[in-house]
C-alpha cells in the first residue's frame, strides 16, 4: 500500500467537533502530546478486539486494525475491525466509557473510516461504535453519510494546510487541554483570555 507523503491520520477527526484550533496544533505544533491510556492499554486491545467481534457475530473475513491509505487524498487510517467481504462492517472501539453523550467524536471518525474504507476497498454496509461494553450507535452506511464524511476530511486537511491556527472560543474544553499554554501564546490567539 503506497502512503501519500505527508499523509495525515484520519484519527484526528475526532477532535473536530471540541475545536479546530487544538487540531491545527495536533498537525503544526512541536509539542509531543503524552499517550492516552487507551494507547499506553494498546497491548490488550487486540485481545479485546477479537472478544468483541466474536461477541457481535462479525462475518469473515476479519481484518483488525488495518492501516489504509487513500490514493490520492493524504490521509491514513486503521479501522479497529473490518469484517465482511461483499459488504463490510466497521467497529470502532473505545476502551474507556464515559457517561452518556452523543459521541459525537468518535461517531466522525468512525464516519471517516467507513468513507475510507467504502473508497479503498469497497462497499461498506454497516458502522458500529462501542464504548465500553456497549454498542452506542449502529448505522446503515449511505451515500448522504459518504459526502458528510468526505465533508470532515475536506475540513481536516484545510486546517493542515492552513499557516494560522484557526480561531475559536475559550470553554469548559480549554480547561484540560494541552494546548493551551501554546494557544494562548500564539499570534493569533483564540479568545480565551
Ligand atoms: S486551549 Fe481551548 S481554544 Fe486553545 S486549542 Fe485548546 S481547546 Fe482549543
């Protein structure tokens, strides 16, 4: 599989939906953010990965984590599961639950994976999203959810190929960002003083 060069993880998307500013720093910024616990947990996701598709019934083939690039748009990204030959089924999980929202987030990048797989590998049929131990969201894949999420990626790479942070609000979010020395410093800071 041939990597764009200077493609970009498709992960990122989640962060979208909090603030752009804080991804624009994700893409242009030195700083080196530490490991989430979900990543430093990354040695029992596999195992957890294959507990949970058998525990959802995914039909063969199953492929976990699986790096895909598109061909021509600089972007990667490694659906937990892909199961399904003719029509495949996109998992995507989170370790950690958290009280109840609309997951928003992790719905985009689900989203875009399913975007990336439908355009690298074929048809996609269905997205499901578990936190935890639960199933949250379960959605047939469309062609309206197809340009929604090609939407997302549109955003994402504008904000790589932007030479500003873009501006945004000071909240509730800014409060455990790590960004937000940076943020604050930079200059064209958000309004967060
Ligand atoms: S401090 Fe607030 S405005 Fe700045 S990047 Fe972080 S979340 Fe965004």
């Amino acid at each position: 599989m041939k990597e764009l060069k200077g493609s970009i993880s498709l992960s990122l998307i989640r962060n979208l939906p909090y603030c752009e500013r804080m991804v624009w720093f994700k893409l242009n910024s030195d700083i080196e953010e530490p490991p989430t616990p979900s990543m430093i947990l990354s040695s029992e996701r596999h195992r957890d990965l294959k507990r949970i598709a058998e525990s959802l019934m995914l039909p063969q083939p199953m492929q976990f984590n699986k790096k895909l690039c598109h061909p021509q748009i600089p972007v990667c990204g490694s659906p937990d599961i892909i199961s399904g030959e003719e029509r495949k089924i996109i998992v995507e999980y989170k370790h950690f639950s958290r009280e109840r929202g609309d997951f928003q987030d992790f719905r985009a990048q689900l989203l875009t994976y399913g975007w990336l797989v439908q355009e690298v590998e074929g048809r996609v049929w269905k997205l499901v999203l578990m936190v935890g131990r639960e199933v949250v969201w379960e959605q047939e894949y469309s062609y309206e959810l197809h340009i929604s999420a090609r939407h997302l990626v549109e955003r994402l790479l504008k904000i790589l190929d932007s030479p500003t942070p873009p501006s945004a609000s000071y909240g509730g979010k800014c409060s455990y960002c790590f960004f937000k020395s940076v943020c604050s410093s930079s200059n064209q800071p958000a309004e967060i003083l």
